[in-house]
C-alpha cells in the first residue's frame, strides 16, 4: 500500500511514511549534543551520529538510531555511577 500527502508546495507530494530528513536531523541534534553525540548524518538509508570519543552510532530510521543513542548513554551513565 502506498500513499501521499501534500505538503507545503503546490503539487508537491511526499510517501505518508516519508520523513522529513533535515527535521528529523536537527531533532537528533537538539537531543543529543549535549549527550556527547555529534556530527548527525543520513544518506543511502543509514541514519548515522558520532560520538565525542569517535563511536560511530547507526540506525535505519531516525526512531532507531535514538534508541541505540539513548542505550549508549544511559549505558555510560551507569559505568559511571558505579565509580
């Protein structure tokens, strides 16, 4: 099944599913710079983030690549904790 929806421009339609790349990037960003991930990308179907310590994060989706940022971090949280 596949489907459109307008968006902003005349004539311009865009796959019900399709996400919003530039929108979705800055929302990673805004999230997750302060959490030490940077240099946010997608391109090919990779969703990718850099780490501080230069770990290279991926997901397929924007969804994916947050979940296995958040597991990282609170990961590192609890390293951290235990010191």
């Amino acid at each position: 099944m596949t489907g459109t929806a307008k968006v902003g421009t005349a004539g311009q339609r865009r796959a019900v599913f399709a996400v919003d790349q530039d929108a979705a990037l800055a929302a990673l960003e805004e999230a997750w710079a302060d959490g030490g991930c940077h240099a946010f990308s997608a391109g090919h179907g990779t969703w990718s983030a850099i780490s501080s310590a230069g770990q290279v994060r991926t997901g397929a989706t924007p969804d994916e690549l947050d979940r296995k940022i958040r597991a990282y971090w609170q990961a590192r949280q609890s390293q951290g904790a235990g010191r």
